[in-house]
C-alpha cells in the first residue's frame, strides 16, 4: 500500500483564525494585550501576563533572528522526505514573541545562532506557512 504522502494542514480556532487569514494576506500578525501592551505569540484567548481578555492583533515586521535550530538529513515522516534537509528553528521576531517555524531559502550549514531572518510565506492547501529565510545584506 502507498503511504498517504498528504501533508498536514494547520488546524484553525476561533482564537487563531485571525493568524492564518493574516497570512494569505502576506501578514504576519501578532496578538497585543490592550491591558498590559504584551506581545502574544502563539494565540490565545488571554493574555498570559495579566490575564486579559482584551487582545487586538498588529502586524509584525517580520523580522527577527534564530534562537534555536535542528536540521533533519533523514528519517522523516514520509511526506516531508521531498523536504529534506529540513531545519526547524524558534526565531525571536522583535516584537518580542518567540515562534517555532522553519528556515528555508539557504544552506542548513550557514544556519547559526543569532542570524537575522525575514518571513516568508509558503502554499500548503488553502493555507500560507510563515517560514524564514536569511535576510540578504551587502555586506
Ligand atoms: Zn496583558
């Protein structure tokens, strides 16, 4: 039997729907505390600093650096194997907020610590992935 090479697809609540429409619009929002003014990342119903219920989204720049990666060479799940090298990373956007995502668009050994990303958004189905890629300077 083939295996069902399908790849998964986020799923959505009534909390983080904002998110992912965000993103078919070439968005990446964030969640803001009315309240107490903290950055929320991943979204949620309250804030997890002062508990409020009063959030607002705001678009982010899209830009942060690697907190932490690990790039898979192999053995993965067999829909991702087109994928390989396959790096997830935390990225720290300057908003503050921390996000588990991927990094794309270079060579997995360039990946280091502290290196500035930009998102970059990419097609699964009827949803856009918020993914990272190097920030391109002229140095
Ligand atoms: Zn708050």
């Amino acid at each position: 039997m083939e295996p069902d090479l399908t790849k998964p697809v986020p799923v959505t609540q009534p909390w983080s729907q904002a998110f992912w429409d965000g993103t078919r619009d070439g968005k990446l929002l964030i969640q803001v505390c009315h309240a107490c003014q903290a950055a929320i990342f991943a979204p949620r119903k309250r804030c997890p600093d002062c508990w409020s219920e009063n959030l607002g989204w705001t678009e982010s720049a899209g830009r942060g650096t690697v907190y932490a990666f690990s790039t898979a060479y192999s053995m993965v799940e067999p829909q991702f194997a087109d994928e390989l090298p396959y790096t997830i990373a935390y990225v720290d956007l300057v908003e503050g907020v921390r996000m588990m995502t991927r990094i794309v668009g270079c060579d997995p050994a360039r990946i280091t610590i502290g290196m500035p990303v930009e998102v970059t958004f990419t097609e699964r189905a009827d949803f856009r992935l918020p993914y990272f890629r190097p920030v391109t300077t002229n140095e």
